[in-house]
C-alpha cells in the first residue's frame, strides 16, 4: 500500500470513528436533557408575591438545572383559568401543571382537603414532617391519582390568623348568624356553630367587607393580608386559624405527562417543589414580624379567639370527622395517618421547642431581646 492511500484510508476511518462516536453520544445527552416546556396555572395572583412566588422559586431551579431545558412557564390565576379550577385545568391537560391549595376542592370530595390543612390537625412543621417522612405524599397521591393527577408539597405559609371581624367575637354566641367568608372545610364546621360560612374570591372580599355584605373574612397572615388592607374596613384582627394550622400548598402535575418525564427530571421536579416547599414558608416568616406591627400601627386590633370559642371548634371539627369517615373510605385512610402521627408530634414540640419558644417570648416581651 502506498503513503498516499495509508493516509486516505486511515483518514477516513478517523472520521468514521468520530462520527460514530458523536452519533453514541448526541442520544444519550440528548435523553438526559432533553426539551419539556410545561405551562403551569397557578390559583394566586402575582400581587401576592409569597404564595405566587413559590411557583416561580419551582419555576427558575427547574430551568437552572437543566441548562434551559425544562421550562416551566408560570400563569397567574384568571390568565388561564380562574385559580379555583387550577387542579382541574392540570388534570384535563390544559395545563401540564398547578399551583394550588388542595382544600380548594373539598366540595368535589373531602379528601382533598387532608393534604393542605384540617381544622385543628398539624402545625407546619408537623404536616412537613407527615408529608415527607410519614407517608403523607404517597397516601394523598394514591387519592390523587385518581383524579389524573400527581401532587408534591409546594409551599407552607405556617399557621394562618383567624380573620378580620366588624365587631367583636367574645363568645360562641356571637356567632350567631355571622356571615364570614371562610374556606369550604372550615365553613362546614363553623357552620355548625350558627355562622354563614360564604365563598368569596380574594379580590371580592375588602368591598363585601365594607358594604357590610359579610361580617368577617379570612385569608392568609399579615403580610398577604396588608396588601388587602382588611384593617380598615374590618379592624379585629383574631387569632389563631385553627382551621389551618400549616396549610400545605401543592404543586399538582398531570399524571401522564409527569410519567413521560426521564428520571433525572423527575428526581429534579421533587427537589425543586422541595426548595419551594422550604422557602415559601421561610419567606413568611422573615415577612410576617415587620407586617403584624405596620397593621397595629394603622389600626388593627389584635384578638385571641376565646378558649370557649376554640374548645366549641374542636368540638364540631371532630363531629364533622367522624361524619366524613363513616362514609369515606379515602378520608378515612389518610386521615387516621394523620391522627395517629398528630398525638406524636404535640407530645414532642410541648418538651424542648415549647419551653425554648416560651422563655425567649417572656424575654421578649420583658423588653430584654
């Protein structure tokens, strides 16, 4: 064989090496990473920059691991559909993705309600430690699954404040007839106690709230409820929402198009709902301390809901319970989990966390912080 046909043959079998090679490789960065763009509704507006935010905090770690390859691209509630109707809009695949509250649905099957928040069931760090180490994601998703969907916590904002009131609520008599705007769980307890529980968007409730069309509402904690501006149309302000203790919100994915996902984006889609899960409820807390003293400066008047009255709660809540598990298999279920880790958790926060919590809180308030 001559130099020059040594060299054309080796020269071509080079390149076939290398062409070879790129075609090996090109599919498995290719299946590794490959092109999802998602759409997800959320049920919140943009002004409430906490909650709303949490599907953008999901949105960006997504985009950020993956090199622009997985976008989620993030709607406010009404640019899609209205945010009551973010769960169904996923689940019927108009969307691929939601960011909801699970109780937004309650009326459809009580269960829903069990992976956001009950009354009188776990503080935050209670439902974090049900969902993510006792079981609580796969129960709740083995009742989401049939509803077309797969669900991850997205979100916490702690333990909500009891609401706005035109007047003050010394007694369980002062129910009586009260029209509250109030979510669909919790209304079916109150209920029970004489008050008009009323559905209202949360734009619709500061001009109901100053017609007099309702009495109370409630919605989230200081910071989102400042933006409102509640305080001057309805000045007490009560405490705590013992209806939502740690309410859980959910970022809900349609199963199919969850299953079609490779696995790494999988694995990244739960350590992201992960990261917004955590930083949600963070940002509240950071947030809530300056906006409780701005609403008192501008008129609000701190409350706590009368033992008599938190006790009559409890009561009814558990009645409602026990109603609902007689003839719900799927409430039944989750809810017993969450029962039996309940009487755990509280016997555990009332040892260190409680006398830690109460001791710095004397000091506060002795001026000493």
């Amino acid at each position: 064989m001559d130099r020059r046909s040594f060299i054309r043959k080796t020269g071509a079998a080079g390149v076939g090496a290398a062409a070879a090679t790129a075609a090996l490789a090109a599919p498995a960065i290719a299946q590794s990473s490959p092109k999802v763009t998602w759409r997800l509704t959320s049920s919140f507006p943009k002004s409430l920059d906490t909650i709303y935010g949490g599907a953008e905090v999901f949105s960006k770690m997504l985009s950020e691991a993956t090199d622009g390859n997985f976008t989620v691209q993030v709607f406010a509630a009404g640019e899609i559909v209205p945010g009551l109707q973010a769960a169904d809009a996923a689940a019927a695949g108009t969307v691929e993705a939601c960011h909801t509250v699970a109780y937004y649905y309650w009326g459809k099957d009580p269960t829903w309600a069990l992976g956001a928040a009950v009354p009188f069931a776990l503080n935050a760090r209670g439902m974090n430690a049900w969902h993510y180490h006792g079981g609580g994601i796969d129960l709740f998703n083995t009742f989401l699954a049939k509803q077309g969907l797969y669900g991850l916590p997205g979100g916490n904002t702690g333990v909500q404040m009891g609401g706005w009131f035109r007047k003050e609520i010394n007694s369980v008599a002062d129910l009586q007839g009260l029209k509250m705007r109030i979510g669909g769980f919790a209304g079916k307890v109150v209920e029970k106690l004489g008050v008009v529980p009323q559905q209202i968007a949360g734009g619709d409730i500061y001009p109901a709230l100053e017609k007099g069309t309702i009495d109370a509402a409630e919605w989230v904690g200081p910071y989102d409820d400042e933006k409102l501006g509640f305080q001057k149309v309805a000045p007490y302000y009560y405490y705590p929402g013992w209806w939502e203790g740690g309410p859980t919100v959910h970022l809900m994915f349609n199963k199919a198009k969850y299953e079609e996902l490779p696995a790494n984006y999988k694995s990244l889609v739960h350590t992201a709902a992960q990261a917004a899960d955590a930083n949600m409820l963070q940002k509240y807390d950071y947030l809530n301390p300056a906006a409780i003293k701005r609403l008192v400066a501008n008129g609000a008047q701190l409350r706590p809901f009368s033992p008599e009255i938190l006790a009559a709660c409890f009561e009814k809540s558990n009645e409602v319970y026990a109603e609902m598990m007689a003839n719900n298999a799927d409430f039944k279920t989750i809810w017993d989990s969450i029962v039996a880790f309940r009487k755990e958790h509280f016997l555990w926060a009332q040892i260190a966390e409680y006398n830690f919590d109460t001791f710095m809180m004397i000091q506060q308030r002795g001026g000493k912080l």
